[in-house]
C-alpha cells in the first residue's frame, strides 16, 4: 500500500491469489495491464488527478529547462523575484532555440532574480488585492518538497504584466524559454501521471475494475484462453468503470443536506 492508499502491487497480487497462482512468474506482465488499466482511466478524467510543483533549472545557454519524467500537461509556470512569484505568459508564436543576442538590453535590472523589482513597484503591482477578488492578480502554487525539504505554498502575480514567456516543447521534453528571462530556475506547477516507479496509489472503488482489465488483456494475450471468456472479463471491466462514472456524479449526504436545506423557506415569527 501506498500512503494509506491500495496500489497496483496490491490489485496484481490479487488477480494472482483468485487464479490460484502461487509463483510471480506472470506478476510483470500483469503489473504492466494493472498501468494500462490505470492510465486508461486517467485519461477518462477517473482517478483524481496528481498535481505536482518542482524548481526546474534553466540551462543559459539554451534558455531551455527539463520537464519531469511524469509531466502529462503544465498548470503555471513562474519565477522568484524579490519574494513574490512572477507567472510567465504562454506564447506558442514563441520560437525554439532562441539566441542570447537577441534582445541583449531586455531587463535593466543586473540581478537574475530581482529584475523586475523595480517595475513591480513602478507599476503598483505591490499592492495587496487579496480583499478584492475581482482585482487580485496573484496566482497559488501548491506546497512541495525539493532536495528532501518541505516548501510553503507560493503566491505570485498574474501572467500578462510582464514579457518573459515560455512555450512546452514536447518533442525535447523541454520548456523553452524567450530571451526576456534573466532567473536561474523557475517553479512549474503540473499534472503529473500518477506513477512513480510503476506503481500508483488507487481507490477502493477502482480495485475491481483493474482486477478485471488484467484479467481481460490476459485472456487477449493467452492462446490456450478462450475468446469468450475475454469478452466476458470486458464486459466486466466496462461495467466497472460506468459504476465509477456513476459512483463519482452521485450526490453524497452533504449534498442531500444541502438540497434539502435550500427548500427550507423561512416564515415570520409571531
């Protein structure tokens, strides 16, 4: 188990035990259906997505930094700058590989990471709107750890105040970066994929609807199977995940409170 949660070991283990084997020698084929099964549920927006938020370095030379192993879509990218987040806009008009020549004079400030210091507080971005959610431009980054160390969540200004930009470059596993940022690092808040070394943390309610696409992709890949068997632990497996789809959109008893509580009208006292 992983963190309280049941994993994908657990769901393997488990096809194994109700098959009666008593030897791994099929447990890496069936963990490798158990990360299917996972995934394609992933995809379907059916596991609670993984949010994740790391300090990438940027390479200078390149103005380009690494994305994670796990990365699936980005949420916000920012940098540091006097202590407060600055969130960089995307740009996909933004070239690749672009050159340190141009636009040499882009930032007046000397300091990687306090360029735009001087701007913010010409610009009155200092100010404090947080009372005033219609005005505020600040952006939330989630907690995480880096080298081993717990970091507070961030807040930072809106993207559109300033001109660094970035664009994902997915056929290099890069973000590349325009010529307008002077910061070592930037902060990346993304999804991630749910996986760390082949294994993910799953719900009660998804343990079944693994069990039967294992054993459904076993069927498909077992000439001594038959084919009705296969289709059977199909028709299982979809079974399954329509009774997630509809287990996630049924009201819970909070929400039947809360129905009930807005049918209540109020009458005067006498």
């Amino acid at each position: 188990m992983i963190d309280g949660y049941y994993d994908l070991d657990y769901c393997v283990n488990s096809v194994l035990a109700d098959m009666g084997e008593t030897s791994k020698r099929h447990y890496q084929r069936f963990l490798n259906y158990a990360v299917e099964a996972y995934r394609r549920l992933n995809l379907g927006n059916m596991v609670a997505p993984t949010i994740k938020t790391v300090k990438l370095d940027i390479d200078s030379n390149t103005k380009t930094a690494q994305l994670p192993d796990d990365y699936v879509d980005y949420l916000k990218v920012g940098y540091s700058c006097g202590g407060i987040i600055i969130n960089l806009d995307y740009n996909d008009d933004l070239r690749f590989e672009l050159s340190n020549d141009i636009f040499p004079d882009a930032c007046d400030c000397e300091s990687e990471l306090n360029q735009c210091q001087l701007l913010t507080q010409q610009q009155g971005l200092g100010q404090d709107f947080g009372g005033y959610p219609f005005y505020s431009n600040y952006w939330y980054y989630a907690s995480y750890w880096h080298n081993g160390q717990y970091t507070a969540g961030y807040y930072g200004y809106g993207a559109g105040h300033f001109r660094n930009a970035y664009r994902i470059n997915k056929e290099k596993w890069q973000i590349q970066f325009d010529s307008y940022i002077k910061a070592d690092f930037v902060i990346l808040e993304y999804t991630a994929n749910g996986l760390a070394n082949g294994n993910a943390p799953i719900e009660e309610t998804h343990i079944i609807a693994i069990k039967n696409y294992i054993q459904w992709r076993n069927c498909l890949n077992d000439p001594t199977k038959n084919r009705l068997e296969a289709q059977l632990w199909e028709r299982m497996w979809k079974q399954e995940v329509r009774g997630i789809i509809a287990r996630a959109s049924a009201l819970t008893a909070h929400d039947w409170r809360q129905t009930y509580r807005r049918t209540l009208i109020a009458t005067p006292k006498r």
